[in-house]
C-alpha cells in the first residue's frame, strides 16, 4: 500500500470554477497488478482544455468523473514497476492523476532523458503546448514573409510559441495579452512588431486598425468572444484562422453567438480550421526537430509560471482561467 495525496472533482461548476468544485484526499493506492507501475508526479500541467472537461457537455475528450481524481498532462518519476517496459528511476511523461502517486498501466507514457532539459520543458516549450503552436501556425496559418499574423493570448503557453514560429518565417506578427508587463515582454523578447492589453483595451477594433493597417492574413486564436469577432471583420481574402481555442468563453453560462455577417467566409475565401493536436501525434518528431532546433541556435525564448505544492493547482487553474500566469502554468508537485 502506498499513501497518496489526491485532488477530486468535488462538483461541476456552474459558470467561474470555484474553490469548492476540489477536494483535497488522502488515499491509500493498492498493491500494482501485472503490468502497472507506480509513478511519483514531479511536475503537473494546468491547461484551458481542462475546463470543458469539469462540465458533462460534449467535447473531444471525455469529461472529468465526479469524485475522481482530475487528470493533466505530466512528468513523473518510476518508484514502483510491475511492466517490462519501464524501470524503477525512469522518468516519464503522460497523462497523471492531480496526485502525489498515480497507479499507471503504461499506456500513453513516454520515457524522457532527465539530463536533456529542465523536466518542466517537457510540459511547455517541449511538449504538447509547443507542438500545438507548432502544428496550428506552420501546417493551418502557414505564415509568409510580408503578411500579418495576430496571435491572442500572445505571452501564453501556446501563444507566445506560435507567435516566434510566424516571425521565423518573416511574417509581421502582433498580438494581445492580459497585461502590460506580458506585452511588453512579447514585444522585446519574443519579437513581436507590437501586443495590446486586452484587459485595458475597451475598442479592439480601432486597435486593430492602428496595429494592421494591412488587414490580417491569419490567426492563432486562443481567446475568442468580442477578440476573435473584431479579428474575423479584418482578415484579409485568403486568410486563415487556426482555431485552438476561446478561453474567454469557457465559463459562459450561454453560449456567445458567431462574428456576424458569415458570409464573409465566402466572400473571402477564408480558412477557418479547428484542430486538436491529439490528432496530430505522427508529427511529434518533425516538431521536436524543428523546434529543438530553434532553442539550441537561441532563436526561441519562453517564459513559465511554476506553483509549488500540488495543494496549490486549485487556486493556479483558477488563476489560469483569469488570465494570471505569464507563459506555461506549471505545479511543482514532487
């Protein structure tokens, strides 16, 4: 028997997730079965797709179950093996519990080489974030020298990676984010041509218009709501949009209408794509190449946000909702 901490879905929240939608236990796993193992979290991802999986509607993954542990991406450590494949001290990322200990057929699980970079990385700009922007701005946007690229949630996990991949590729890339520290960080360090304050900015529009006098040849959208309709009125014939989210819409009660006037699809000639990377995984090592390569020459800089203490992921998921991290959330567990 192992003694475990976990955190469970204590009830499905009813718009703003609230501190009493967890709950903090202490459990006692079991002794492994044949081909399980024994994993000690070291580092645990918060992500917006979390949210949609706190209610019971419809989406591209199962929802989280009431009273069980909730679920994220993660590194861990091997402390216990009944399974061939893994040893006791691999370290290894995959899907984990919001736990100190996870219980772990092996199924989804990737070894990683500890001395190759900071573990963390494996959650951001070396993991599914990062391929995210990765697939969503080369394969969707596919950003040429000249054009304008915008990038909401500019200085986020995903955000602030797309925006560099648009720049590599000579585009001029501005952005948006909640604060004037993330802009301006974007703007020096990421190398945007320039990122407005949402949180600030009452006309997205007209700040649009000063931003892109040209129009808008694609978008990375991670926001959505009144951000996503006033780019929508501002793409360019041929644009195109890589829809990987709209976290500002994740805890509306009443589903927000369309940009208007969807006509415009037609008479542009307009991209729209939805994608979820899970789709995507036979790609992972064109990214890792690509993208390894861009960190080792320097030409990518990234910024991360680690909570310590697993009591903490509650309050910093919520944070996360808010806007509050700067760069990829991470809980430091282990």
């Amino acid at each position: 028997m192992t003694d475990a901490v976990q955190i469970v879905l204590a009830k499905r929240p009813a718009g703003d997730v609230t501190a009493d939608c967890f709950r903090e236990e202490k459990v006692s796993l079991p002794a492994l079965a044949d081909g399980e193992l024994l994993i000690r979290t070291r580092y645990l991802s918060l992500d917006p797709y979390m949210r949609p999986r706190m209610t019971e509607l419809r989406s591209y993954v199962p929802p989280f179950e009431l009273d069980k542990p909730l679920t994220g991406g993660a590194v861990g450590e091997v402390v216990e093996s009944r399974n061939p494949r893994y040893a006791k001290g691999d370290v290894v990322t995959g899907l984990l519990n919001w736990a100190s200990h996870t219980r772990h057929d092996g199924k989804g699980l990737r070894k990683l080489d500890p001395a190759a970079a900071p573990l963390s990385a494996h959650l951001g700009v070396l993991g599914m974030p990062s391929f995210t922007a990765w697939y969503g701005m080369t394969k969707i946007c596919q950003p040429k020298a000249g054009e304008t690229v915008f990038v909401s949630a500019a200085t986020g996990a995903v955000g602030q990676v797309a925006g560099q991949l648009a720049r590599l590729a000579g585009a001029r890339v501005v952005g948006c984010a909640g604060g004037e520290d993330k802009c301006a960080w974007a703007v020096r360090e990421a190398g945007y041509d320039a990122c407005f304050n949402h949180k600030t900015e009452t006309d997205v529009g007209a700040v649009l218009d000063k931003l892109c006098p040209q129009g808008i040849d694609a978008d990375f959208e991670n926001v959505g709501g009144k951000i996503f309709h006033a780019v929508f009125e501002r793409l360019n014939n041929f644009g195109r949009v890589a829809f990987c989210g709209a976290i500002s819409e994740y805890q509306d009660q009443v589903p927000m209408a369309g940009p208007p006037k969807m006509f415009t699809i037609v008479q542009r000639r307009l991209n729209l794509q939805g994608f979820i990377i899970s789709d995507h995984v036979g790609l992972m090592g064109d990214f890792v190449r690509e993208v390894g390569g861009y960190l080792k020459d320097g030409k990518l800089k990234t910024r991360e946000t680690v909570v310590d203490g697993l009591s903490k992921a509650p309050e910093a998921f919520m944070g996360l909702l808010r806007g509050d991290n700067f760069g990829k959330l991470v809980v430091k567990v282990g």
